[in-house]
C-alpha cells in the first residue's frame, strides 16, 4: 500500500559517537600532493600575521634527516597550541583568514611525515611544543607534550632567522618521500626536482602575496652536522597574469555575473595571452587544456588555476583564455573550496550567471571566449603552415614536454593519448607497440644505460620519450602498417637496438 510522503524525519534523541582513532588515517590518506602540502602550512604563517617564512629542508650527508616550515608570526601560547592541534579544533575564522577547516596543518602533514613536531613563541608566553606520532594519534588521539627545552633549544637555532620575539616551527621527521637509496647524488637530483617544483608552486598559488614589499618565502637545505648551507634562495611571484603584451587590445575586460543568492555580482577580469609566450607565467600553470579558464582567489590566495568549472569543454583554440575571480566573503552554497584549497566547486547557478554574464557596454561573456579563440586562430593562420592534427601524448612524457608538444600540434579530440613507459622485452628489439592500447613499450634492459647509470623515474629520459613519439605517433593514427612502414620500423628498430647496446658497453666501462 502506497503512504504518503514523509517531508521531516522523525527521531527519538541522539547519543554521542566519538571517531575512531583510525580516522587520522584517513585523514592522511586525502591525496594531498607535496606541494600542496607545504603551501597549507604557509598558509598558516600568512594566516599569524608572518612577514618571513623560511622551507628548511636538513640533511645528514646524504641522507635528508627533516623538513621545517618555520615563521616569525603571532605564535601560539600553550592553549591555542592545543586547539591547533585538535583535530578540527579552530572553529572561527576571520574573514580574512586562509584557513577554514581546522584539518590541514595535521592532514597536510601526516599524508607525507611519520611525526610532526610543532613549537610556538609568543612575545608574553613561555616557548611551547606539541607533537603527533602517526603511532600515538592511531592508538587513541594521543598527543604528545614536547619537552619544553627542547622547544626553545629550536627556537634558538632559528633566532633571527626569521624568529626574533615570536614565531612557530612546524616540523616533519619521517618524511615518506625523502629518498631512502641511491646515496647523494640521488638525494641532490630529488632537492633539486622537489625544490624547484615546490618554488614554483607556491610562486603560483601564493603570487600576490609574494609581490608585496613586507613578505617573502625562502627555501634552503643545509647540513646539520657541518652547518653546511647547499641552497639558500627566495621565491618568487609568478603571476598568471602578468602578460608583457596583451594578446587582443580589447583586453582585459570586466563582466559581471549575476548571482541572486549572492549580496552582489561576480566580476569575471577576462585576458587574453599572447601566443607563443615562453614565459613561466604562462607556461609554469601545466598544459594547454590545463592553464586556461578560471583563476579563483580567495583572500588574495589562488585556490584554483585553470579549468572551467563544468561551463564548457576545455580544447586548444581557447589555451590564452585566462580569467581572474575573487571568491565573495560569503559563499553561499554557490562555491565551495575544497579542503586541500586546491580546488573550487561550482553550483549551477554560476554557470547560468556565466550566460548573462556583460561589461558595461553590454558585450557578453560569450564573446570573450570568441575573441580568444580567434586570437589563436590568427597567429597559427600567420605561420603559414597547417599542422595536422595528431593523437596526444600522455603518461611517461614529462609534464613540460607534453605542455609543448600540445602547445605545438593540436590534437585530435576524443582520442586517447599515447603512453610511453619501460618493459620487459627481448634484447633483440628496442621498442614495442600496442595500437589496442596507445602504448610504446620502449625495453627495460637497455633502460640503465640510456640513463647513464642513474635510478629511473615515471618520466624519465625526456629526450629519447619525446623523439619516439615523434617518430612513431603516425604509426597510432592508421589502422595497419603497410609495407614500407613495417620496413622502417624494422629499420628503426636495428639502429636502435645497435645504439643502446654501445651506451649499454660505455656504461659497463665506466662501472669497471
């Protein structure tokens, strides 16, 4: 028999279910990327009023021993050390403030540290310290008190530099991806890898801070027991906007988008990229499906670059269509940030404000995405040469290369992108393709080699990826080889296998 429908769901009274102290477990399995993590925790600094914030990586000759983010803000007294610490402990936020869950300092830092150690001054209060061990807080949330000694022996060690009378440190031991093999150099190729993408990172996502006179991020690596300092530089803005010409000189132009459940309406600050630019404010964000669309800030912060929010599809014509969005105080049910603030989700009221969106002549929204397209359609139009669409590149070639390939050719929609990888194969045979699934298998044994002895990475031997794809991306792009094409794979495939054999010998001499 068919009820009526029950609009409120009765209840009887609630009873108290406290987590399970699995729960940070979770809380440190949220996929938080390095970067990612690190930018929460200067967050923080900003968020205390910091004026100098230093990213000390430490080493112990050639192993890396710890990893510091340490500030000269407010700092803490014992009582908010706490509340820090709680998970989800800071219920308030100022407007103003980077902040808004009360989880990222201890999910950014658990997702990639067995321990951290956080110790605070303030100008009135005694030198303070709290610590979660990964094993304590799974056993029940234990938090450990850290000896108060110590706690200022770590100050000390970072007076005036860039503590004077207050400040914090936050400190990861155990750091899961720290290299645990491969001696020095292998630790130096990962600083320098890790450094220079956590640099420009936090240049992106922290550029309007950055360019203001009072605050600066430095990053530095230096040997405990030596007092060795191997690096020691400052970050700098990289602004996805700052363009040295504009691309069309109708831009940039300000839309407003009205939003009725907001107090007032979006403003869309659209640009438009020159072509061609090779500069790291246009390149440094990822590809060119990646860079374009929207640029949200929240409180000078930039929580999303790129992407356009389930407005439209994103496609190489519309690659120097960049726009820049101030998050409202207020966002309402409009927006939402996700926890790692590496993200903004839309409701669909922003996208139908999108479509009635005008400047104050009354030119839509609709035509900048015109503009910018025609923009790109016009400077490939000038160089003379039609390119032909080509199958994409994906996994195995580094990012970079992917960003200029894409940049170069452009791609055949819908297509699964080519992925290039290491495997197992005959010695008689360099590389093996697989139509069904977009891949070349370039031979694992002659892997070491071509690196010159070197660990591999997931993309590595940059060089050799990007000449095989472009060597054999047609072959991807046909139904069959015919004839003289299986003639010059055989071909390819001799000379190949002939040369990675001589670097195979060079590099036993040189082990010899």
């Amino acid at each position: 028999m068919m009820t009526s429908w029950q609009f409120e769901v009765p209840t009887t009274g609630s009873k108290h279910l406290p987590p399970d102290a699995r729960y940070m477990e979770a809380l440190s399995s949220q996929g938080y990327g390095f970067e990612v993590a690190i930018a929460d925790l200067v967050d923080n600094s900003i968020d205390a009023g910091a004026k100098d914030v230093l990213i000390h990586f430490l080493r112990d000759g050639e192993q890396l021993v710890s990893l510091l983010v340490v500030d000269d803000g407010r700092g803490m007294d014992e009582e908010a050390l706490d509340v820090a610490m709680t998970i989800g402990g800071r219920q308030s936020y100022d407007l103003k403030s980077l902040g808004m869950f009360g989880t990222g300092l201890k999910s950014a830092s658990l997702s990639h540290a067995d321990a951290v150690t956080v110790v605070s001054t303030t100008k009135r209060t005694r030198t303070a310290g709290r610590r979660w061990l990964m094993e304590h807080a799974k056993a029940g949330f234990q938090c450990d008190i850290v000896e108060s000694d110590f706690a200022q022996t770590l100050i000390d060690r970072y007076y005036d530099k860039p503590i004077t009378w207050q400040g914090t440190i936050v400190r990861w031991d155990g750091v899961k991806d720290f290299p645990k093999h491969g001696g020095s150099s292998q630790t130096d190729r990962y600083l320098h890898r890790t450094i220079n993408k956590l640099g420009l990172h936090l240049g992106l996502y922290l550029h309007r801070f950055l360019a203001r006179a009072d605050f600066n991020i430095t990053i530095a690596v230096e040997d405990v027991l030596t007092g060795t300092v191997y690096l020691d530089f400052g970050v700098e803005p990289l602004d996805p906007f700052a363009y040295p010409v504009t691309g069309s000189a109708d831009y940039p132009r300000q839309f407003h988008a009205p939003i009725r459940s907001l107090a007032s309406d979006i403003v869309l600050n659209a640009h438009v990229w020159a072509p061609k630019s090779n500069t790291d404010e246009y390149r440094a964000v990822g590809s060119v499906i990646d860079r374009q669309g929207f640029y949200f800030y929240r409180n000078d912060r930039l929580v999303q670059a790129g992407g356009w929010n389930n407005y439209r599809q994103p496609e190489q014509h519309l690659s120097l269509a960049r726009v820049a969005i101030d998050l409202p105080p207020n966002l309402s049910d409009v927006f939402r940030l996700t926890v790692k603030k590496s993200g903004v989700d839309t409701s669909p009221e922003f996208t139908a404000a999108l479509d009635e969106a005008t400047d104050t002549s009354g030119i839509k929204f609709s035509q900048f995405l015109s503009d910018a397209d025609s923009v790109y359609r016009e400077a490939r139009r000038r160089v003379g040469v039609t390119r032909k669409a080509v199958i994409g590149p994906g996994e195995g070639i580094a990012p970079e290369v992917r960003a200029a390939i894409e940049e170069e050719l452009p791609l055949l929609p819908n297509e699964d992108s080519i992925t290039i990888c290491w495997k197992k194969l005959s010695n008689e045979i360099f590389f093996h393709i697989d139509r069904e699934q977009r891949t070349i298998a370039l031979n694992q044994y002659y892997r070491r080699a071509i690196l010159g002895g070197r660990d591999g990475s997931p993309d590595d031997a940059p060089l050799l990826k990007s000449l095989m794809y472009l060597l054999l991306r047609e072959v991807f792009e046909k139904e069959y080889s015919g004839r003289r094409e299986k003639d010059n794979l055989q071909l390819w495939q001799s000379i190949l296998v002939a040369a990675a054999r001589s670097e195979l010998d060079r590099v036993t001499d040189d082990d010899s």
